[in-house]
C-alpha cells in the first residue's frame, strides 16, 4: 500500500471519529511559539499558539495566547471579532490580557469574512445566530482544556461580535461580558431596508464582505433592547459618543436596560476604536475584568 493511500485511509479515520465525539479541542499545525509582552512593570513571556475545535463538519479556528507562569489553570478572556474582520483584529487586546495573567482566545467566526480559517460556511450562510453558536462551541470547547478555570470566563466583543455575544449570552453562563463599539442597532437597520422578510435579496454586496438573506433576517428577529432582561451577567459597555454606525444613545439605553450594565462613554470616538480611544478602552476592559475575578 502506498505512503499516499495510508495517509487518506488515517485521514478518512480521523473524520469518522471527529463526527461520532463531537466536541473536542485539535491544535492546527502551526508552531508555538513565546513572545515578550509588556507586564505591569516588566515583561511577561506569553506562548502563542493555535487552538481549533471539531464539531461534527464544522472547524473553528483560534489563536490562544497563555502567559508563562507558575499557574496551572488561569481565566479565560474569549475576543468576538467584528464583521467584514478575522482574529487578527483583537490580536492587541489578547496580548494585553495575557499580560495580565489571564488566558486569552481570538478565534475566526465561521463565515466572518473571506480570511477565515474557520469552516463549512460561506460569508452569505452568516448570521448573528450562527455566530452566536460559534461562541457557544468555543466556550464549551475552551473548558475542556486543562489549564482553563472554567467558572472564569469573560466575552468580550468588538462590533457585531459584540451584537453576536450578547445573544449568546441568552444560552451560555460567564463571568462577564464586555460590548466594544457593538452593532447594536442590527434589528433596526434591518427593519428600516427590508421592511418585509420577503424584500430582502437572496445575496447582498456590501462591498467589504457579501451577506445572505439570513443575515438580516437573523437581526431582525434579534432586538437586544427586547431581550436585554434575559442577560443575568455583568456587562461593560463601552461606547463612543460620536459613533456614526451605532447610535451612542441606543447603548446607553442598553446599559439601562440590562440587570448588571454599566456604561463607560468614550468621548468623541467613532465606531471603530484606534489609537487613544482603543488604549483607554483597553484599560477600562482589564480594569473590569479584574474586578469580576476578585
């Protein structure tokens, strides 16, 4: 038998037993390797490596990040991306977090964009259900891992993947959960340019990622103002003032509405945080991290 046929018929096994477990955690095939970030007066070494998970056809590709220290077990901070993005674009914040001796997962939603690793879903298959259930695998999936505490594990999620934590939420127990510039206004945008299910195109072109009819049939059945009493944890929201995409005062409102929401303004930001503004919130997200783990 050849070396090829072997490889296939190994392969071939490994894919029954993948469908037949379910959930379990599979690093891809990439190197670990240790990066030195700065700590609170010093560097800390953290290890970086990558950290998938099966489920039955479905793969969710992520990038772990683990300070090196004494502990055996650690919080974990889980990153949500925006839309149109991939794992890369909380890489910042999970190297902060790390710094703080926290674990932390960037992971790729499946459809999320063009650049994800993340499997068996093509961008117009997406929705905030599906990513929502993205979470709820990776969450189910990170407690299995020896070195994860799983009773301390924190959401935090940047655009729509602050939109997509939040329905989570409804399904999943954490510690805490934190809304970066959310899309919270899905559910109205999507009422206002499809007043009907049946108006909506079957594929939608929106330039930097192309959508499916579910997409905004999803957020329409989603309004967080309406299920913001079903979200027992604590939740940060953090919002800028000048928001262009996402009313600030549709967040505030929010924060209002949740049972544990507290609201930090950041003045004068826009939708998307960079620079000053992505520092401070930086901060403002370890500062309540901190504070849930006392």
């Amino acid at each position: 038998m050849s070396k090829k046929a072997i490889i296939s018929i190994v392969s071939a096994v490994l894919v029954a037993l993948m469908g037949g477990l379910g959930w379990f955690f599979l690093k891809d095939f990439n190197p670990r390797k240790t990066v030195s970030v700065d700590g609170e007066g010093a560097k800390i070494k953290v290890e970086v490596e990558e950290l998938g998970f099966y489920d039955k056809d479905n793969y969710i590709s992520g990038t772990v990040y683990r300070p090196v220290t004494g502990e055996k077990k650690f919080p974990v901070v889980i990153y949500c991306h925006p839309l149109a993005a991939d794992r890369s674009a909380g890489e910042d914040l999970c190297r902060l977090f790390a710094s703080k001796g926290w674990v932390a997962y960037a992971f790729d939603f499946r459809g999320g964009n063009k650049t994800s690793k993340s499997t068996a879903l093509e961008t117009t298959g997406m929705s905030v259900e599906t990513q929502a259930e993205d979470i709820a695998a990776v969450l189910k999936g990170l407690k299995k891992v020896h070195y994860v505490q799983s009773g301390k594990v924190f959401l935090v999620g940047e655009g729509f993947g602050g939109y997509a934590a939040l329905l989570a939420a409804q399904k999943v127990s954490v510690k805490g959960i934190v809304l970066l510039g959310a899309d919270l206004h899905r559910s109205d945008e999507s009422k206002q340019l499809y007043p009907k299910v049946k108006d909506i195109p079957t594929v939608i072109d929106k330039g930097s990622i192309v959508l499916g009819k579910g997409f905004y049939k999803a957020s329409r059945d989603f309004d967080p103002l309406k299920k913001a009493s079903k979200v027992g944890e604590p939740v940060l929201v953090i919002h800028g003032t000048s928001d262009e995409v996402a009313s600030y005062e549709y967040a505030a409102k929010l924060a209002q509405m949740l049972p544990e929401g507290t609201l930090i303004p950041v003045d004068a930001a826009p939708h998307k945080f960079s620079g000053a503004a992505r520092k401070k919130a930086a901060s403002d997200i370890c500062g309540f991290i901190a504070d849930k783990l006392q």
